[in-house]
C-alpha cells in the first residue's frame, strides 16, 4: 500500500514537472557583445542596443524580471541547455538546424539590407532600370549576392567581396557605384567609418522571406513552451502599442519597420 | 535490369532534387572557366613574347641592362603573387587624380590589373628558365657558329634560341601549370573565375564537397590539357634529344 502510494506520489510530481515547467519570476537572458546596434556597451558601460532596450519592453509589458547575462556565442546555446540562463536573445537567426536544439520565438526582426552609395551619386532609388549596367558591389554568398544575383545579375556587373571593408576601399576608389550590404555592417564599414563620403539611398529590404529568411528571435529551452508563449503575447502587445516601432526608428532610423 | 533500375534510382533522385547542380550555377561555372582560361591565356602569352628579348638581354655584356633585368626578375620571384594583385589591385587605385587619367579605363575593371600582375610574374620566371636554357647552349654549337662567320644577332637567331627554347620546353609546362594553379587568387579581386564561381556555390548553398571538388576536377582536366600539349610538343620538337636506337 504504502508502496503504490509512493509511486502514484512520484507520478503526480512526474506529471505536473513535465506539464508545467516552471514558473519563472526572473528572467535571465543570454546576449553575446559587442554587436552595434543590436547589443552593445556604451562608453560608461551600460548595456544598451535594439536587443537590450526590447528584451526590457518585453519583460515590462509581460511583468517579469529580467537580468541580461554576457555569454560568448560559441556557448550561447550550451549555456542555455545548462540553465546559466533562460533565454537568447542576441541577433539570433532562426534556422532549421537550432530549432532541433532549442525553440524559438515569433521573429521580432528580420536585420535591413541597405543600399550605399557615394555621397555624390546619382542613383536615388535603385531598380532594374536605374542599376542597369552599374557595378555592385556585394559580400560573397550572403544573401544580398543572392539577392543582387538573381534580381540584377543579367544587366549590371555584380563584384563581390571577402569582406565589408574591401567593398568599402573599392568604393573608395571608384570602382563601385552601389554596394547591397546587411544594414548594421554596411553602416559601420561606410558610413560610420568614412564620414560623409557615403549614405544610404532607396529603402530597406526585409522582404522577400525567400532570400531575408524569417529573421530574429528569442531562444528558449524546448519545454518552456509557456515563457516563448509569454514572451510572443508581449511581442505582440508592443507591436500592437507602438512601442515596437519607436524602438525600431530609435535604431534604424532610415529602415521602416515590418 | 531491375536491379540495375534500383541502382541508378537514387542517383537519379539526387540529380532532379539538387539544387547545386543546376543551368544557373553551371552558367557560373562557365563564367568562371572563361575568366580563368582567358586570365591565364592572354598573361602566358604576352608574359613568353616579352620573356624572350628580356632572357637575351639578361646575358648581355651591357652591366646596366643586365644588372636591371636581373633586379625585375628577383623583385618579380622573391615575392608572394597575391601581394603583387593587391598592389596592382588596390595599390594604383589610391595615386591621387588617377581616376581622371585614361589609365582608369584599365584600372576600373579588375581583369586589367590581375592581368598585368599575373603577365609581370611569369614573365619574370620564363625570362629565368630561358635565360638558363641559353646559357647550357653546348660550347661547340657556339664555336661553330663561329667558324661559319656567322654575325651575333644571326648566330642568336639561327643557333641559340632554336635549341634553346626547346630545351626549355619541360620547364616552360611547368611555369604554364602553375600560372594555371596560382591563378586562383584572383578571386580576392572581385573577378569571378572558376575558383570565385566555386567560392560563390558553396557560400550559398554550404556546400563545401560539392563546389570544391566539382571545380578541382575543372582544373585537373585543365592541367591535363596542358600537359598533353606539352608532351606531344616535347615529343616532337626534342626528338633530336632523345637517345639513339
């Protein structure tokens, strides 16, 4: 007797363990530094950046505590499997291949794809027409070469690069007359770093899903199934209040937000 | 028959269902086989037509023409390719003005300057292979060149180069093999040859085995073109060098 009602005692704990994970009044996130402007410390070393600010709207709006824990990315998913935190949330893409490993929130945002160009240029909004016979310049294999490829590769001479930088020296030389870069590293490799030599021009692409991917989100352990929940209803709420879009035009101020 | 059938089926399978190998990045493989061979073509050819006087004049009695020559060649062997691209590349690009010159009609497009870098180096090795090769001309050809009373310029012509230049020919493969191979840097300079096309497939579709060994095989059939030219050319023009029978 005594013995059934031991087991039936440990099922119920069993059970209810498995059912509900835990119910979590603190939060600790795990974010990988420096990555301008998503996370990033400002010069008094106060963590700031579009993850940051938007990991605290989240836990305002869904009344949790949140601690931000800096964790190197080799280990940022270990780390999350042994519970030195409870969530990623650092630039982190969505794929086929983490999602074996831990789940994913709703994405919160896809990073921008810019246009850059010399100060000077002509071009105001890049199509087929205005980039026709144009070079481009492009990172190797990243999904803006993808993009440029397959979009403008039959009329314009598309140049790619190892690096950032070196799309930046060739556009410095004249070589180029547009570069298609992700938003963030063309900004600090042009923008940024050769004052008022280069700006952006047209819009932002975040679309299409085909060659932008789905995006960002925030990582969780696979059986906290009821925090991701937690944390999308948030996601949702402040895209709903304007409190999404703020945040997005106080960090890309030239991107519009999805 | 029917097992035969269950044996290609995979195979067939992969064929349809892949999308590394597909009329799209064929077309890039083909750009860049183009770039490469015409990059590697056009540089060995001026490289051999401006190696031949330069390897005459690198055993000339003049110190400062010998001197100079010397200087080119040990400039253009004792550094890395790589450096010289970048410097023709990168380097010309950044003198000051230069943009407004006709020399930017070159400089603009990438091809020209790996062109001149690539052209510079094999020129400076051929220049050395032949000036080798002229300088092993048996004493006693010379000596009776000579006695015919033949002039300099008509003793070069007609006795030194001919055997010479044959005689270089199985170093003369080798520096065209591995102009072949070293021609895969020019990738970092934006041009997109076999390696850059290969370069490209695998970053989209990270696919290292497929692109890497797919473009391998390119060069490989490119290598061993060359190498036949230059077997049936040593054969017929090195016959007088085989031993008798």
């Amino acid at each position: 007797m005594k013995k059934i009602i031991t087991l039936s005692l440990m099922g119920a704990v069993l059970a209810t363990g498995h059912a509900q994970a835990r119910d979590y009044d603190t939060v600790r996130i795990g974010v990988d530094i420096p990555y301008v402007p998503m996370e990033y410390r400002t010069p008094d070393g106060t963590l700031t950046g579009f993850d940051i600010d938007l990991g605290n709207a989240l836990c305002k709006q869904a009344e949790l505590d949140c601690k931000w824990v800096i964790q190197g990315w080799d280990g940022i998913i270990p780390g999350l499997q042994a519970r030195k935190f409870d969530a990623i949330m650092s630039s982190m893409t969505i794929n086929d291949d983490r999602k074996k490993q831990i789940l994913f929130s709703d994405p919160y945002m896809t990073p921008p794809s810019a246009w850059f160009t010399p100060k000077d240029s002509t071009i105001s909004s890049p199509n087929e027409e205005s980039l026709k016979g144009k070079s481009i310049g492009v990172q190797r294999g990243t999904v803006q070469d993808n993009y440029v490829t397959d979009h403008y590769g039959s009329n314009a001479s598309i140049k790619r690069y190892a690096t950032a930088d070196d799309v930046a020296i060739d556009m410095e030389a004249g070589r180029l007359d547009i570069a298609f870069l992700d938003y963030p590293t063309g900004k600090a490799a042009l923008v940024d770093s050769k004052s008022g030599q280069f700006k952006t021009v047209g819009e932002m692409l975040t679309e299409p899903k085909k060659y932008f991917g789905e995006g960002f989100g925030i990582a969780f352990r696979k059986r906290d199934r009821e925090l991701a929940e937690t944390f999308n209803k948030a996601l949702a709420e402040l895209k709903d209040n304007g409190t999404y879009n703020t945040l997005y035009t106080k960090y890309f101020p030239d991107a519009k937000a999805e | 028959m029917e097992q035969l059938s269950t044996l290609w089926q995979p195979l067939l399978d992969w064929m349809n269902g892949n999308d590394i190998f597909t009329p799209n990045t064929f077309a890039m493989y083909w750009t860049g086989l183009t770039n490469t061979v015409q990059l590697v073509f056009i540089s060995l050819l001026i490289g051999l037509v401006l190696a031949v006087p330069l390897a005459i004049a690198r055993g000339s009695r003049n110190q400062v023409l010998r001197k100079s020559i010397w200087f080119y060649t040990y400039l253009f062997r004792g550094t890395p390719l790589l450096i010289q691209l970048y410097l023709a590349y990168y380097g010309f690009a950044f003198i000051p003005g230069i943009q407004e010159t006709w020399l930017w009609f070159f400089l603009d497009d990438p091809l020209y300057p790996a062109l001149l870098a690539f052209t510079l180096n094999t020129a400076a090795y051929t220049t050395e292979i032949f000036h080798g090769s002229i300088q092993a001309t048996p004493r006693g050809e010379i000596e009776a060149a000579r006695a015919y009373g033949m002039s300099k310029a008509k003793m070069m012509r007609r006795i030194v180069l001919p055997s010479a230049l044959r005689r270089a020919l199985p170093a003369y493969g080798n520096e065209v093999i591995f102009m072949l191979h070293a021609s895969a840097i020019a990738f970092v300079v934006s041009i997109t040859d076999l390696t850059g096309a290969a370069y490209y497939i695998y970053a989209r579709f990270y696919a290292p085995f497929a692109a890497f060994l797919f473009v391998a095989a390119l060069y490989m059939v490119l290598s061993f073109s060359i190498q036949a030219l230059f077997k049936y050319l040593e054969k017929r023009l090195l016959a007088h060098l085989k031993p008798a029978r």
